[in-house]
C-alpha cells in the first residue's frame, strides 16, 4: 500500500478527483447525491465542493427536488472552466489544438516545421503555442501540454529513442519543450495518442479492445487493451508499419523489405503511381498532375481512383490488399472490437474500405472477424492531437489546482 496515502493533502486530491470525475459524468448533481455516489460525508463533500465551484469547474443552476426538507442545491459541470493543450507532429508541421474539458477542440492551427531537426520542431512548437494562447485566457489554461510524436517514444523519460522516418535518435523532446514552453509536458507517439483519442472520445469511446492504425507518412497503430495503452516492454508495440508484407517488397529504412508502410504509406502509394505513370499515356493522373509525375499524391491517386480511372484504382486495389492483410494480422492476434483507420490515407480510406474487408474477410479466422468493426476514424485529421491533449485532460483535476 502506498505509504502517502493517509497525507490529508494527498488524500484530498483523490477525493477531488473522485468528485470532479462523476460531476463530468453526471452533468449535474446536488451535494447530497454526490455524498451517497461517493460515500463521503457531506462535510467532506461540502469543501470538495467549494474548490469545484471555486475553480469555476461547477457553477450553480438552481434547486433540486426537495425530500422534505430544503430543496437542494444543484450544481453542473462547467466543461469551458479550463482548457488543455495537446499537438501532434506531423510530416512538416504540428497540429495544435486547444480543447475544452470535454476534449471539444475550441482553436485549432497549423504550426509549420521549417527544418528537420528537433531544436527547429521545438522553435515551431513555441511559435505555435504562443500564437494558441492569445485565444483563451491564460489563466484558465491546464498548466501542461501533451504531445504526439514520430518514432518510439519512451513515456516515463519523455525521449524519443529512435524516430527511423526523420532521423531523430535518443532526442529528450520532453526536456526541450519543457525547456521551451515553461509548461510540464506528456508526450507519446502520435498513434498510441490517436488511439486513446478514439478510446476515450470518438465514436470508439468506452471500448476496451481496440486498435487505431494511422496511416500517413509513416504507418503505426495504438492499440487499446483491457481500456489501457499496451506499450510493451519498452514502449514499442504497435510497430504496425514494419510488420513485413511482402517478403521481397521494396527496402524500408529499418533495413527490412516489404513493410508495411513501404506498400500502403501517403509516399509509398505515390511512388508506385509515379512509376507506373510513363506506361499509361491515358491515365488522367497525367491530367491532375499537370504533365508533372513529381506531383503525384496519394491523395491524388485516390480522387483519379473515384474518377474511375484505371492506373488509379490499380494501386488503391494493391493499396488496399496489403493493409487488408496486415488489419487480419491484428484481428487473429488482438481479436479486437474495432480497428479504427486514422491519419491522411485513413482519412481517404471510405472509398477503399469495402476492398479491405474483403481482404480481411479472406485472411482472417471468422469468430475474431465476426466481433471486429473496421472504420475510417471519426475525429478526422484533429485525432492525433486530441489525443495529445487528453494525456493533460487525463489529470484535469490535479492540473487545474496545480497553481490554485
Ligand atoms: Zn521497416
């Protein structure tokens, strides 16, 4: 048993965020209710109550039904009293977000990364942040900020070991922007934060078992066990990018072949186009590209692909086959209730989906199958950085009397 637990201000804490929790849940509630959901005394409740009301978290909204007595005040969730800050980098940039208690995103903006390194990254963040602040005011703000970055981040140190895509080796990203932004920082990879923004506010929230794959520049999945992040022993797993595909599939940086993310990533999809391009005079990739086959997206593959046009659907149908094959992969080994597609090419991916699952439906053992939904992600292009966020929202409570 931890010794700290019989300090009264440790234990205060817990009570508070006990109070604060089931008041968000609840929405609104009399003291006397919280009391009997708690079974805390309605002296202890009464001054847990106070701090709520002080820090704006409940605001009063009138009577309750009176049991014979005095009818009761009642006492609502005031989601709008603090805001978070989560951001989640992304291939030349960093979303930002601020959101409000209930993880709904008040300001939104792009930060652009100008360089490759991590003291640039750190410098845009700062930009970014500052230019975020002027909307709330900052006395309101959870005195944290939570990110989601590339590569395999080592949570407790907040270091990112090894971030293969941009080059970054053993960079402490927590120390710099602690450094930077005089604000405590929490930072995961940014699909392990996509993940838990699925888990706890999208459309997936309250599954226990699920699995978001985000597909972008570079393809990872976080993956949500018993309700909690699975991290492995070393903060590694969900290493979905370079699960191998094709045996002797294009070389990935990793020094393996045929990953996955060297088949179905927004480069991979381009490139495949690109080199296909010259022995299809007709293709209208020509059109959309301008004559210039450098231009070629991803998500210019899928708009000519629902044009209808050949070369196009030709690689969304290859696209499609080995992520189906690797989403089978997931099903038999994590028997999961939902795989969530998120990122650019998730995002893109309705068009492609029925194509998956057939895939899928081919590979994978059918009682898994028969539990499992696959989607395209609800919380669109803000997923990443909404999750970044809720790692501060997770300790709403304790943050928001942190400075009070
Ligand atoms: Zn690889």
């Amino acid at each position: 048993m931890n010794h700290k637990i019989g300090q009264p201000e440790l234990l205060k804490e817990i009570n508070r965020s006990r109070a604060f929790e089931i008041l968000k849940r609840t929405r609104i509630l009399s003291r006397p209710e919280l009391a009997q959901q708690t079974g805390l005394s309605r002296a202890t409740i009464a001054l847990l109550m106070d701090d709520l009301l002080r820090v704006g978290v409940a605001q009063h909204v009138g009577l309750g039904d009176s049991t014979g007595g005095r009818p009761p005040a009642l006492l609502e969730f005031n989601p709008n009293a603090a805001f978070a800050l989560g951001a989640a980098m992304l291939d030349h940039e960093w979303r930002i977000v601020l959101t409000n208690l209930d993880a709904q995103v008040v300001h939104r903006l792009d930060a652009p990364i100008p360089g490759s390194n991590p003291e640039s990254a750190v410098e845009a963040l700062q930009i970014g942040v500052q230019a975020a602040l002027g909307r709330i005011e900052r006395g309101r703000l959870l005195p944290a900020i939570g990110l989601g970055t590339p590569g395999l981040v080592d949570m407790p140190s907040g270091v990112i070991k090894a971030a293969v895509d941009v080059g970054w080796y053993e960079v402490p990203i927590r120390a710099m922007t602690e450094a930077a932004l005089g604000l405590q920082c929490l930072v995961a990879n940014r699909s392990k934060v996509g993940a838990l923004a699925e888990h706890w506010y999208g459309a997936s929230k309250g599954l226990e078992e699920l699995i978001y794959i985000s597909i972008g520049t570079g393809v990872a999945a976080g993956i949500v066990h018993a309700g909690e992040l699975f991290m492995g022993v070393n903060s590694s797993a969900g290493e979905l990018g370079h699960v191998t595909v094709l045996p002797d599939g294009p070389p990935c940086r990793c020094g393996n072949r045929g990953c996955l993310q060297q088949l179905v990533s927004e480069p991979a999809i381009a490139d495949r186009a690109r080199t296909r391009l010259r022995e299809q005079p007709n293709s209208q990739l020509w059109t959309l590209v301008g004559h210039h086959p450098e231009r070629v997206t991803a998500a210019l593959v899928f708009a000519a692909a629902e044009q209808g046009d050949e070369l196009a659907n030709e690689i969304v149908d290859e696209t499609a086959r080995y992520l189906g094959i690797a989403i089978a992969n997931l099903v038999n080994l994590f028997n999961p209730a939902r795989i969530v597609l998120g990122g650019p090419v998730g995002q893109l991916s309705k068009g492609m989906l029925p194509l998956v699952l057939d895939e899928v439906r081919k590979r994978a053992l059918s009682y898994p199958l028969s539990a499992v939904q696959i989607a395209p992600s609800s919380l669109g292009p803000d997923a990443n950085a909404i999750g970044a966020a809720a790692l501060v929202l997770r300790r709403a409570s304790e943050l928001i009397f942190a400075e009070k």
